[in-house]
C-alpha cells in the first residue's frame, strides 16, 4: 500500500524547505521526498497530482476543548476531529476541564479510547494539575504521564496559591511531565469580560486588565525557573508576557509560549455592539498590542499558536454580554487566521504555519508536524489564496460560536491525511 | 410641534443611548419635553397621541422611581401601560432576556422601556422585537432619559446648556448617568469635567467628551455652573473602592463651604436617590440652589417625549 503525491509544493518548516516536489508514503509513514517539479517516484500504487498545491504537515494544536465527557451537546471528540481534520489539524490535545474533570488515570484512558474508535484525528489528553481543577490537591500526575496523558493543566482557571503550584510543578518535573498555564492573577482579571481600557468603559463592560496577564506569568515562570519544570504559558495575549518568557529562557528556564489563533485577529474593536461571539479570555486586546503580538510571532517568540477551540451551544452565548460564556470556536479557522498574516502580514508561508507544525511537536516531543523522512504521513494540501466566506452554518463543530462568522478569509484546506490516509476532502 | 429646522425629522427607530443621537435629535426631544413640561404645569392634559398604543414596562432591575415615571408619561398621552417588574417573576427561573423578549414581542406591543442590569441589554434586546426599545438603563452603559432629563432641567433653569461648565462628580466608573449625561451635555456644547476616587474614574472619559477626570474636587469646582452629585453605592465604601463613608465625604461630599467654590448661582443636581450625608449634606440637597425634585418633574415629560416620538405617535 503505497501513495506518492506530486506536483505540490512542499512547505516544511522543519528544513526551511519550499519548494516544488513530491512526496512517497508506505505503511503511513513518509518513505520519500523529491523535489523538483517534475519529481515523482516509480512502481508506486497510488498517483495523486497535487495540482500545484501547498502540501504541508498537518497541524498540531495544543488547545482544544469538547463536551466529552459531560457536555456532549456542545462538542464530542468525534465533531472535534471532522471539524479539525476539516481545518488540516491532525493532531490536537484535549483539556481536562470537562464533566468530570480529566484528574485520573481512567479517565485518561477513557478519553484515549473514546477517541481511537470515533475519531480519525490523533488526540492526545491533557490530565488535571490539580484534584477536579480546584487548586488544592496535586492528581496522579506520575499515574496519568504513564497513561498518556501528554500534558497538565488547571485548564482555565490557573491555580490561585503559589505553593500547591509550586509544589505541582516540582513534582511534575520528577516525572518529566510538561505543565501547561494560563497567566492569569484571577484577583485582578475579576469579574471582568473583556479587554480594560477605553472602549470596556465606554460599554458599561468590566476589564480584563494585561497586569493580571504578565502578573501570572511572572509567577509561573520564576517557578518553572525554581523547580526545572517544563512551562507552556498558554495563550499569552501581549508582547510583554514574551519578554517575561525570553527573559526566564535566557536565564535557562524551560519556557514555552502560545498564542490563540484568534488573538492574532482580532482586537477589541471587534467586539463592537456586545457581540457575544468575540468573548474570550484572553480577551482581544487593543490594536497595539496585536500588532505587537504578531511582531513577536514573525521574530519566533511564540512557540505555537492555538486554536483555544472552546465550543458554546447558542444558549451560552444568546445573553447580555457579561452573562455570555468565555470562547470561541475555532477549529475550523486556525489555518485561514494565520495565513492572514501572511497576505496581509509580515509572515512568510512557512512562519505562518510553523507554529502550528514544528513549534507544538517540538514542545510535545511528537515525531509529525514535519515532512520527513519516517513521519508519520501526517499532511494537509492546501490553497493559500482561496478566498472563502466563513459562516457558522457551514461549520463542522457541533458549536459554531466562531468570531469569523460573516469573515471573508483567505486560504482553504483541501485535503487531509492521517497515517497516509485520506480522512478529508473538500 | 414643528422641528427648529424644517427638513429635520426624527428618525430614530429605538432609544438606546446617547451614543448616536445627533444635537438637532437632542434638542428635538427637548422641545417637545418642553412643551410637555409647560402642559402639565398649566393644568392642561396633553393630546392623548398614544390612544390604542401599548407601552410595555420590562424591569429586570428593581427601580419604583424610573417605572413609575414611564408608567405616569405613558399614561398621560393615553397608551395602555403595562408594568412588569421581572426581577421577581420567570426570569429568575432561568428565562433568558431574549426569550422574554420573544414572549413579549409574539404580544406586539408599541414600544418596550426596558431595565436590565446587564451592559448591552437593551441592545440585544432591541435586535430581537419588532418595537420600538427605549433603554431605561443597562448596567453601568447608558440612561438616555436620565440625561435628557438632566438637559431639560438644565436648560430651564439656565437658559441655555451651551458653554456651562458641568461637573459630574461620584462613582463615574459604574454609573451609566455618567456616561449618558456626559456625552449628551458635549453634544450640546457643555463643558463636562469628571470628578472622584481614582479607582471610580475609569479609563477613556474623553471620548465621551468630558474635558477632565480627576480627584481634586475643590479646583474643578471653581466656575461650575452645575453641580451633579452622583450616588455612591454602599458596597463601594466597604474598602474595595474607597477607605470608608467618612473619607469620602471629606474629600467628594457636597457641601454649603465646597458649593461656595462654584459660581454664585450654581446649581445642583443628583439623579436621585440620595444618601444624604454621604456624597451630599442634606442643606445642599433641600435647598434654594437644589433642583433635585424638578429633575423628576422633568423626567416624566422627557419620557413623554420620547414615548410619543417612538411609540408612533407621529405629529
């Protein structure tokens, strides 16, 4: 059983290559690349003619929630992945802050299961930090790395006491186990619902203030610096948390950062008349700060961008703007996002998908995320130019709370695969 | 009543805030509050231009003043009124805003004055009904009948609301009167100055056009021709906001010796209601330079105005 895909264009920003060139897969794995575009490879089964297309590795994303278990009307692992594999994303990691909480071994394994017979994505669990995300009692995190949990977290609400953190992070750090938080000193974020400022006032809205946001992380890293632990600092929304996270580096913590697809996007202009569909937190932060944000992607600052996929039903999002749920969905989106910065931005194609590539599979010690040699055959073709307009009734998650709805966007996934096999066409 | 310029017709579908009213609207629905004011004080009933028409009152938030002001200026034009304070029926049973909306809008009422604690609920709610939404207040966002009201008043006393210099001094973060008042005296030409604790002063007053946001009330007094007094909620004194009632008082209360570092004549108002001893001495609040219950007076005929103007009375 073997394909080859030619006449693409290869983008791999693990090698810098961009290039024409085909591509040889046997067994589900990347067997050859050739470039050149006339390359192809004899006594192959399978021919497909990529057209000229970009063929890309398929990507990875480390943030994503689903109703599974406990809110199945919201998302289910398999709605997850068709929206996913439908947005070229082949890989993505669930949080653990679900009915129940993902704080045990049995429902590491639960979530691993649940995935391999209803989902064609590879889905990795992220386990609790803490006992039902309370913040008090460390999980069995030792119990669940060994089960497969690929990652820990308090999810959205970080815990608030620096010792029970302290002491989380040591221990994990034992274990080799990756801890994953959200910056967020919760004393200053408060009730907030959307970026401080000028334009909250004027809207009657409680802020959600950037202090909180590099608070947090000053905390976090000066941790990760004390025990040796793996940090992720998930969805950093300012340049200044970055300077936070560079400068712990260069002092030799092990710091990584991410940044929600959407935050690249939009500000909070866009919230404009309470529009409920762009309440997230991180909250969209003004121009400036998006601008400085995209300017620390182009410089390699950020590690991965996310899709912070967090599916609302309408009754969470059909309500004054203060009672409105956090979240965006976002699985659908996350390529298109991000391309934008390339055609309207500072970004070359192959820094626009790095972080969704090489950047989450280098964090996460994955072997796809990259067109090499014994990889598994994990690969989007996609049209970087596509134009297409992004509405909510033709979305694939089972919420469809997307802050693009009614966006013109640019870039389409065409086709997906997953260990070689062709899991989605468009 | 005929506009102040011929080819001026108010346009407006719904009242939600100052926010995009222009001045010649403003000044519009303050003549006709005007002449409203002028009916009810010389004895005479107002043409019943609302007869057949109904006026649904929906309070989300408790408020006996603002209701009954909608429900007595309804009245007196001749719409049926019915009053529904919601904060103690279905709502509380997990009925959304917008699914009381629905219910209300499958009745077609004329026109919806709705209270909600939320910013941006009368907004939503005005994208979901047919009828006309007059905002009576959302969260700490807007009141546009307590600023027109502040206007009339204003404008009867002195003569004129351009070129006054107005300061509004409280709770500016949480209080919608502020936002709405202040963008609606800047649209008219005032001179708005913000005073109180910093942590109540919140970013970005300028673009609502107030000149000024700072603590030291005694200078920005100097030359006011008007003094708003705003209402400082008690779970704001407790220490989170500000060290206590006392200090407050010292610094942000309105008092006979603080009054004398205005004009001569300045005015003073509150939206009601008071604490008394708290951001106002009850001297002040009773006397000769109050017009605190003509602010009432004059929110009756606002609302009149408004209710005639949106509820389809079209003359």
């Amino acid at each position: 059983m073997s394909l080859q895909i030619v006449n693409a264009r290869l983008l791999d920003p693990s090698t810098d290559l961009d290039a024409p060139g085909a591509i040889l897969i046997e067994e589900g794995r990347i067997k050859d690349i050739r470039e050149g575009a006339e390359a192809t490879f004899t006594g192959v089964k399978t021919t497909l003619d990529a057209g000229g297309l970009c063929l890309a590795p398929g990507l990875i994303d480390m943030r994503v929630k689903t109703g599974e278990p406990g809110d199945e009307q919201k998302e289910t692992l398999e709605t997850a992945s068709r929206a996913a594999l439908s947005g070229g994303i082949t890989s993505f990691v669930v949080m653990p802050d679900t009915r129940p909480v993902i704080d045990d071994v049995a429902l590491v394994q639960f979530i691993a299961e649940r995935a391999r017979e209803t989902s064609k994505a590879r889905i990795y669990p992220a386990g609790g930090l803490t006992v039902g995300l309370t913040g008090e009692a460390m999980a069995e995190l030792g119990l669940m790395a060994d089960a497969g949990a690929i990652l820990f977290t308090n999810g959205d609400i970080p815990i608030a006491n620096a010792q029970v953190m302290k002491r989380a992070m040591a221990y994990a750090a034992s274990r080799g186990a990756i801890v994953m938080s959200r910056p967020d000193e919760r004393a200053l974020t408060g009730s907030g619902v959307m970026n401080a400022g000028a334009f909250a006032a004027r809207a009657g809205l409680s802020g959600i203030p950037a202090d909180a946001e590099w608070i947090g992380a000053m905390r976090d890293v000066t941790l990760a610096e004390q025990t040796g632990c793996t940090l992720i600092l998930d969805q950093v929304s300012t340049a200044r948390t970055l300077e936070i996270a560079t400068a712990a580096r260069k002092r030799g913590a092990k710091v990584y950062t991410t940044a929600a697809a959407h935050s690249l996007f939009f500000n909070e202009r866009d919230v404009g008349d309470y529009l409920t569909y762009c309440k997230v937190n991180p909250p969209f932060r003004d121009e400036t700060t998006r601008q400085g944000l995209i300017a620390a992607l182009k410089a390699g600052e950020i590690d991965a961008v996310v899709s912070a996929h967090d599916p609302q039903p309408p009754e969470e999002k059909r309500l004054p703007f203060g009672e409105a749920a956090f979240g965006a969905a976002g699985l659908e989106t996350v390529l298109s996002a991000l391309l934008n910065l390339h055609h309207d931005g500072p970004l070359t194609l192959l820094e626009a998908i790095a972080p969704v590539t090489l950047g989450p599979a280098t964090i996460l010690g994955l072997p796809q995320g990259r067109l090499a040699k014994d990889a598994p055959a994990d690969m989007i073709l996609f049209n970087p130019g596509k134009p297409w307009l992004c509405e909510r009734e033709d979305l694939l998650s089972r919420s469809t709370n997307s802050p693009f709805d009614g966006r013109r966007l640019q870039g389409r996934v065409m086709q997906t695969f997953v260990g070689g096999e062709r899991v989605f066409k468009r | 009543m005929a506009p102040r310029r011929p080819d001026y017709t108010f346009t407006h579908e719904h009242l939600l805030g100052i926010e995009g009213l222009h001045p010649l609207d403003i000044a519009h629905i303050l003549d006709l509050a005007d002449s409203y004011a002028e009916k009810t004080r010389g004895g005479i009933r107002p043409d019943p231009v609302l007869t057949g028409k109904t006026v649904v009152n929906l309070f989300f938030e408790n408020s006996t003043r603002t209701m009954s002001s909608f429900e007595i200026a309804a009245r007196r034009l001749g719409a049926d009124v019915v009053s529904m304070p919601v904060a103690n029926s279905s709502v509380k049973k997990g009925e959304t805003l917008i699914d009381t909306a629905m219910t209300l809008n499958a009745m077609k009422p004329d026109a919806l004055v709705v209270r909600h604690s939320a910013s941006g609920g009368a907004k939503l709610l005005s994208r979901k009904v047919d009828c006309a939404v007059i905002n009576a207040g959302d969260g700490t966002h807007e009141h546009p009948t307590q600023a027109l009201l502040d206007l009339l008043t204003i404008r009867r006393v002195k003569g004129r609301i351009e070129g006054l210099k107005v300061v509004i001094c409280g709770d500016i973060a949480h209080s919608r009167v502020a936002r709405s008042t202040t963008m609606a005296l800047h649209l008219m030409g005032a001179r708005v100055h913000l005073c109180g604790p910093r942590t109540l002063i919140p970013p970005g007053t300028d673009t609502w056009g107030a000149e000024s946001a700072g603590t030291d009330f005694d200078a920005v007094l100097k030359g006011a021709d008007v003094v708003m007094m705003l209402r400082l909620q008690l779970e704001r004194m407790n220490g989170s906001f500000l060290p206590s009632r006392r200090e407050y008082f010292r610094y942000f209360g309105l008092t006979a010796e603080r009054l004398a570092l205005a004009k001569p004549n300045a005015t003073v108002m509150h939206p009601g209601p008071m604490n008394r001893g708290v951001e106002i001495e009850s001297k002040i609040a009773d006397g000769p330079s109050s017009v605190i219950t003509q602010q009432v007076e004059m929110g009756v005929a606002v609302r009149e105005a408004v209710l005639h103007l949106l509820a389809g009375g079209k003359s």
